[in-house]
C-alpha cells in the first residue's frame, strides 16, 4: 500500500509539473512578443565607439536619434580635450585654431562621417571614420532634423507689407503680414514649391524663383508704373541640412 501510495503522489507529481512548463512558456513567450514590438528606448538607440586620429588622440563617436557627436580624449589618461569641445549639428567642425582638423561630414544623415587631420604638411593625409550606425528598430528624429534646419528672415517689400520668407528640408515658403500690426494677410496665402506665384488678383507681385533648389529667391513688385522687380534670396539652411 505505501508503495501504491507513493507511486501515486509521484504520478500526480509528475502529471502537475508536466503542465508548468507549457504554462511558463506561453506566458514568456507573449512577454516576449510584448517586448519585441515595443520601441526601443533612448538608451538602446544610442551607440558609441572611439577611434585613434592620432597625435595622441581618440574620437569618441556617438550617434543617435538626435545625429552624431564626438568628444576628443586624451589617450594617455583618457581625458577628454575641453579646448577641443564637442562635434555636433550645430558646430560640426573644429576651428582653425584647434591645430587640427576634424569635421563631421553629412550631420543630418544616416551615415554621418568624421573628416579627421591631425598633421599638417603633406605628411598629414586625411582620414574619414564611419559613425556607428543605429541599432535595428532606431531612427534619425525627422521632426528635430526640420526644426534645426529651419531657418526664417523677415523682409519688407513695400506698401507696408512684411514677407517671412522661411527655408528648411521642405523647401521655401512666404507668408505675407501688415508691417503696421504684425497680422497675417491671410487672403494671400502662403507661397511654396506647389504654389510658388500669388494670382494678379492679389495686387501685387510675388514669386518664388527656383522653388525646387539650395539658392531660391523671393521676386516682388508692390508698386505699379516702372519700378523695378526686387529680388530677395532666402536664407541659407545651417551646413550639412538636408533639402527634401
């Protein structure tokens, strides 16, 4: 009997741990799913690697969603070179007086580079380093990448009237505004690459010249008889923007 007994409860053991796995799995393997369609987080999308340029010196190259940067160290005891600063979007090259000559080529792309010369003469050849590229599921913030790049200027064109000529990835744009109250002259539109003329219903003259390319220029006329067409260029995007 107490052999039955014990042959028993190790059956019922065995039947009860038999169906633990089958349950542990399902419940791992929908965690697993979860997790494999959720975002990668700002962490796990930035990566970094650092490189010797010479004379002494490393690169410590990080890209993310935000674009590339680079830090300058010391190799000796791994310090970073503050005079050097930091690389990035918004100062992507080292000045003249840094003695070198270090630059991240293309910032605002996927596979950005650094343009590095450490030695002068014809000895110093340059060199280009690759970015680390972002991890699977990780992308440049476009949104960002319009705003940085974005730049606007405001021009008077006669008979009291402001244009706010914008530039960006998207190409230019122009709105027209009352120079006397700063409002928008809302029945004239915007300007840009699908509607770069105002109609002659308008009252006065206004084009954008080369909607589709880096140089455009704003064509105006506010006044009638033989004045002459004024021609005004857009502002240039910061170097390294793209244009859509």
């Amino acid at each position: 009997m107490r052999y039955a007994l014990r042959a028993g409860l190790a059956v019922t053991a065995l039947a009860g741990s038999a169906l633990l796995p089958t349950t542990a799995y399902a419940a791992s393997s929908h965690g697993a799913r979860s997790a494999s369609s959720a975002a990668p987080s700002a962490a796990q999308c930035t990566v970094v690697k650092t490189d010797s340029i010479g004379a002494g010196t490393d690169a410590r190259m990080t890209m993310s969603p935000q674009g590339p940067s680079v830090v300058f160290l010391d190799q000796a005891d791994g310090t970073q070179i503050k005079e050097f600063g930091t690389l990035d979007r918004s100062r992507p090259a080292l000045p003249e007086s840094a003695g070198i000559e270090e630059e991240i080529l293309n910032p605002y792309g996927s596979k950005p580079q650094l343009l590095t010369k450490t030695q002068g003469g014809r000895d110093g050849e340059s060199g280009l380093l690759s970015f680390p590229r972002l991890p699977k599921g990780c992308s440049l913030d476009e949104g960002l990448v319009i705003k940085e790049c974005t730049v606007v200027q405001h021009e008077d064109i006669g008979a009291g009237t402001e244009a706010r000529m914008t530039m960006s990835p998207n190409g230019p744009s122009v709105r027209f505004y009352d120079w006397g109250d700063g409002t928008q002259i809302v029945r004239w539109g915007t300007l840009d690459r699908t509607r770069p003329k105002l109609p002659e219903s308008a009252g006065i003259y206004a084009e954008i010249l080369q909607p589709a390319g880096r140089s455009p220029q704003l064509k105006v006329k506010t006044q009638g008889g033989n004045i002459e067409y004024g021609y005004t260029d857009f502002a240039k995007m910061p170097k390294g923007c793209p244009l859509n």
